[in-house]
C-alpha cells in the first residue's frame, strides 16, 4: 500500500498480446529441477536354487514392482511421469549374478513427448553372470511427432549366461492418424558375451522419419519395427524353430544365428502384427508365455 503523498510506482502488467508472443524458453536452457531424472538398479542373486533381490536402488520416477513370479523372479518396471519429455533422462541397471533368473519387463508402452530441442535419453547397462537367466522385454516404445530419443543398450554377459533382448518401437500415435511424424532415434547397441563384443548396432533415424521409413530399403512403409537378441550356449541350435514360430506371421522377419547369437528383426505398418508375432516367438525361446501384463 503506498501512503497519501508517497511516490511508488505500481509496475505495468503485460497485456494478452505481449504474453502470447512472449518467446518460448530454450529447452536446452532450462534448469535441471525442470527436467525428469530417473534411476533404477537392482541385483538379482540366487540362494539355495531361488532368486531374489539384493539391492534395489529407486530415483525420480521409475520404480520397479515384483508380482508373484511364476518362475525366477519378476520385475515390473513403472514410470510415474507417465511418459518421457525432450530433456529427460532415465538410466537402468540390471546385474543377475551366477544362478540368478530374472525377467523385466514394462507396465505399459513408453510414450517419447515431442522435444523443442534437447533429446530424451534412455540408457540401460545389463549384467549376467555364469548361469545367469536375464530378460529384457518391455512393450513398446512410442515416439510422437517431434519426439527426439537417444538410447544405449550395453550389457556383459558371461558365457555360460542366456540373455533375451528385446526393444520394439512405434513410430507416431497411429490409432489418432498420426503417421507422418518426424523427429530423432539414435539406437545403439553394444553386446558382449565371455568378454568379446558379439553384437554391435547404430540406428538413427533423423529428420523426416516417416519418409525415411517409407523408403523400399529402409522399412517399406514401415510403422513399427522390433529388433530381439538373444545370447545363449545354445543359441544357434534355436534358429529353426524360431523360423518355425515365425512362419505366417503378418509383418515382414528374418531371424539369423551365429557365435551364440540368434537375432531377429520385425517390422510392419501395424504394431499390432509385430506384436501378434512376438508372443509365440518369445513363447518358443523361454519355454513360457509371453510377460503377463504384456497382456
């Protein structure tokens, strides 16, 4: 309150016009308690032929739930924020020591925001031990128009270790019409089993990515892709019955085995086909269904 006589000023407020054409703050410039950090690592260990966690570490928003398991041990992942924004971070760390049998999986698909300018980035690091069963099998990743993701996978794997990856991506909110998106995914992938690099891969993606995915030796019009690896003694021997799950499917495959190493590759217009395809697929490499939230 200014007294009679006094000399205060009362500032100008800005009018509509001057708040809508105020300019947009950088992304890139934003402070960090503006941005999403997300951590998760945890340690699978065998005692007495059972598995079990032992050490769990939860920050930001992800946080891993563990339904009743039905065989070795199941971990949940839950994203709280209910998606990923340009600027984001989440980093995972699974270790499954010698024995330990463990499968992670997703709540639901993860959804990638548009980004003004800074990238979401992903990065999960895996561990397995000698024995070790570890899984990797989120549903699907969905990148809206505009979405920007950078996402590492690396993992150390012993021999003697069975490990199934799997990442499946969906490219636009195609039940909403969305199927000519564009934006940034860089994928890469490093794999090494007994101590020798076994698998190595750098996609990306960038710019007007439906275009680029409509290109014959690109995707052919593709709008949602999946990539599954899976390391095992056995690996190789795996490849035709692979191929025989596979048969009929209604998305374009190819699986191929090599060193311990099986990979197969999908990818259609519908994720509903690569989808349809990976569940007898992952039925025939694990001996058991696919995860059940997954359904």
């Amino acid at each position: 309150m200014c007294a009679a006589g006094s000399r205060c000023r009362v500032a100008a407020q800005p009018n509509r016009a001057e708040l809508l054409n105020a300019p947009v703050p950088n992304p890139a410039h934003l402070p960090a308690h503006a941005r999403a950090r997300g951590e998760i690592r945890v340690s699978f260990d065998d005692t007495a032929g059972r598995t079990s966690v032992s050490r769990l570490h939860e920050a930001g928003g992800l946080r891993l739930r563990f339904p009743r398991p039905v065989d070795g041990c199941e971990a949940v992942l839950v994203n709280t924020g209910g998606g990923i924004a340009g600027g984001d971070a989440a980093r995972i760390r699974v270790t499954a020591g010698a024995g330990a049998e463990a499968l992670l999986t997703t709540q639901s698909a993860e959804k990638i925001y548009r980004a003004q300018n800074a990238p979401a980035r992903v990065s999960l690091s895996l561990a397995a031990g000698a024995g070790a069963r570890l899984e990797w099998l989120p549903q699907e990743t969905i990148l809206f128009d505009g979405a920007r993701l950078v996402r590492t996978l690396d993992l150390e794997a012993d021999a003697r270790a069975r490990v199934t990856l799997l990442e499946s991506t969906v490219f636009g909110r195609l039940a909403m019409g969305e199927t000519r998106i564009s934006g940034l995914l860089a994928d890469r992938w490093r794999l090494r089993r007994g101590g020798s690099l076994v698998f190595a891969e750098d996609l990306r993606l960038d710019g007007p990515i439906a275009d680029l995915l409509d290109r014959p030796a690109c995707g052919a019009g593709a709008r949602a892709t999946a990539l599954l690896v899976h390391l095992a003694p056995d690996a190789e021997a795996m490849l035709e019955p692979v191929r025989a799950a596979l048969d009929g499917a209604a998305c374009q495959h190819g699986a191929s085995a090599w060193n311990g190493v099986l990979a197969v590759r999908l990818l259609s217009p519908s994720p509903a086909a690569v989808r349809a395809a990976i569940v007898p697929l992952l039925a025939t490499l694990r001996g058991r269904p696919a995860p059940r939230v997954w359904q």
